[in-house]
C-alpha cells in the first residue's frame, strides 16, 4: 500500500494498538476504516431523493473509529 498520508501520534498510536490487539496490520486497519466511511458516505446518496448532509455535519475519523468499535 502506497504510503498516501501521515497520520498524527495520537492516530498512529491508536493504529499500533489495535494492530497488536487485532493482530491485523495497520494497512489492513485503515482499509477497512476508508471502506466503513465510504460505505457511510455513499449510502445516503444511493437512496433515492435523500438530503445531502452538508460538509460541516460530517462524522471525523475519530467519530468513524469509534462506530465501527475500532476507535478507542
């Protein structure tokens, strides 16, 4: 996996642990948190006539992390 973006000492911290706890590697990790926030992004513009939430109102990656029970 190319290395896209640097991530801040709290996030690779976070990463590092769950790595250790999971037994997944990081690459693995942050996959599967863009694929949960695609997934959560896409799905209220797949349905038909839904409002498109303004950018303000967006979930942050930790909010994400936490939802998907990998945030700590």
């Amino acid at each position: 996996m190319p290395h896209l973006l640097r991530f801040s000492r709290d996030v690779e911290s976070r990463l590092e642990y769950l790595a250790q706890q999971t037994g997944m590697s990081k690459a693995e990790l942050i996959e599967r948190c863009v694929a949960f926030g695609l997934e959560s992004l896409e799905a209220p513009l797949l349905l038909e006539g839904a409002p498109r939430r303004p950018a303000d109102d967006a979930p942050t990656l930790d909010q994400v992390l936490r939802e998907s029970g990998l945030g700590a």
